[in-house]
C-alpha cells in the first residue's frame, strides 16, 4: 500500500485534474460541447466516447510528464526535497521511470483511438514534457515557453474532438503557454526566495491572460456577463496569493502563490468554456476546483 501511495504522489492527483480541465475548455473551444448538448441533436454518443477517450489521454500524458519531473529531479531532491517518494527511498528511479512510461503509452494509445491528428499531438506532449524535464527547465526564458507549450498542446487535444477547429481557433492555445510562463517563472523562487522580477513578471502575463479573456467574451456569441463572475473569480484566487509573495518574497508564501497558480487552471479553463459554450458547461469545469482542492490536501502539488 505504501509502495503505491508513493507513486500516486509522483503523479500529483491534483495537477491531473487541472490537465483534465484542459480538455474540457479545449472541447468547448473546438464547438464539440454545444454540439454534445444541442436540443436539435441530442446527447451524442459519438462526442461522449471522444470525451472520455481524451480525458484518459491527458491522464496518461500528464501523469507521465509529472512523473518524469521526479525522475529528473532525483539528486536534487535529495538535498530540497528529501520528502519526495524518491529521495526518501519509498520509489525507486526505475519503477517511477516505468511508470511514467505506461502513463504516456496510455496516453498515446487513447489519443489514437480518436485519430491520427489526436495522437500526433499527443506525441508532441509527451516529447514537450520530457524535454521540459530533462533540459528546458534549467533554460531562464525557453524553460517556462517551454512548460507552457505543454500545456497549449493539451487544449489543442481537447480541440482536436473537431479536427476543422483547429485551423480555425488554434491560436486560443497561446493562452495556457503564456499562463503556464508565468507559473513557472514564478516558481523559481519556490525554493529560496528572493524573485521579485519573476513575481512582478508573472503578475503581467496574468494580467495580459486576463485581459484576453475579457476580449474574447465580448467577441463571443456568449453574453460577456456570462464570463465575468468566471473571471473575477480567477483574478482572486491568483492575485491574492501573489500580492502576498511579492511583498515578502518568501519560499513559503511563492510556494503558496504557485500552489494558486496550478489550481486556479480549473478556474482558467472554466472561464474559456464559458466563452464558447455558456455558464452552464463552465460550472460543469469548475466543479473541477473543489475535487481538486481536495485531492491537493492529501497530494503534494508543486
């Protein structure tokens, strides 16, 4: 039981349901959830299989990109980290390797089953995180590009239910990379503190995320007041946090603000679901928020 608890904490649960989020907001975006629940159509078996199809892809492909992040990040845990089910000797290299081996085949492997275009981006994912994990992290600016294109891929995965969307709407994606940026080069500080540039940094790119949702609700067929409580809501929970971190700087407090940032994705991709298919998909993402909240109690998220 011990042996598979430490490798449910290599996952980080938590973080999987914000991956999960992406696909949801991804779906909206490629038009495939006002389809799903048109009243002229019906409930579609069809989009449903493909929903669940690419929500087991992101599992896999998140979970394997988490868990290679410990694999890579093994010696220096053992001198910051020592907790970690690595360097506390309750997971090995090997088994997490392997893991997260299975978790990206699974990934690939579900992409596929909706088709060529699925799987390709997929594999792009899969070779992001790995790259991300083995050399881009320790890259200044390609590092949080980086991560972030990790995630812009997996809203283009959720946009690839309608593979005709993607010529159309593939520029939403530059959403998460840059929101994803600015985590990252907020966490920099995760550690030993002392990174105002990245915080204020950060607060920018927030504010340029926020700024663009805004934009796109008023060009939406979504009434805008639909999105707004949806991003209020998202503005609170990442500022809140960072304001705080920025006037101390403290490991703590920008642990705090990054442990906001990861989770505050529910609330992004709820936001973006709102705009393309109404309040009503958008709580459906948000629910999201409260399991992963959760699960964050129990699993580490950073």
């Amino acid at each position: 039981m011990k042996i598979i608890i430490a490798h449910l904490q290599l996952m980080r649960p938590a973080n999987i349901i914000t991956a999960v989020a992406d696909i949801l907001a991804g779906f909206a975006v490629s038009g495939a959830a006002l389809q799903l629940f048109s009243a002229e159509v019906g409930t579609d078996p069809t989009l449903i299989n493909t929903l669940l199809w690419l929500i087991l892809a992101t599992i896999g492909l998140y979970g394997g990109g988490i868990v290679f992040n410990d694999v890579f990040d093994a010696d220096l845990d053992r001198k910051e980290r020592p907790e970690r089910p690595i360097p506390s000797g309750r997971a090995s290299v090997q088994s997490a390797s392997i893991l997260a081996c299975i978790l990206f085949l699974i990934g690939l492997v579900s992409a596929w089953q909706i088709s060529v275009l699925s799987a390709v981006i997929a594999l792009a994912v899969a070779i992001l995180a790995v790259l991300y994990n083995a050399w881009g992290k320790h890259q200044l600016v390609f590092g949080p590009v980086n991560m972030g294109l990790c995630r812009g891929g997996n809203l283009l995965l959720g946009m690839s239910a309608i593979p005709a969307a993607l010529q159309e709407m593939w520029f939403i994606s530059i959403i998460p990379v840059i929101y994803i940026a600015a985590i990252t080069m907020i966490s920099r500080g995760e550690v030993h503190g002392g990174n105002r540039k990245a915080i204020v940094g950060g607060a920018v790119m927030y504010a340029i995320i926020i700024l663009a949702i805004i934009g796109l609700a008023f060009l939406s067929e979504i009434l805008w007041w639909q999105v707004l409580p949806f991003v209020l809501l998202f503005s609170f929970l990442i500022f809140r946090p960072l304001i705080q971190a920025l006037q101390k700087q403290e490991p703590r407090l920008i642990g705090k603000a990054v442990k906001a940032g990861v989770l505050s994705l529910i609330v992004l991709n709820a936001s973006l679901a709102t705009v393309f298919a109404g309040w009503v998909y958008g709580l459906i993402v948000l629910l999201l928020l409260p399991v992963s909240l959760l699960i964050a109690k129990k699993f580490s998220v950073t």
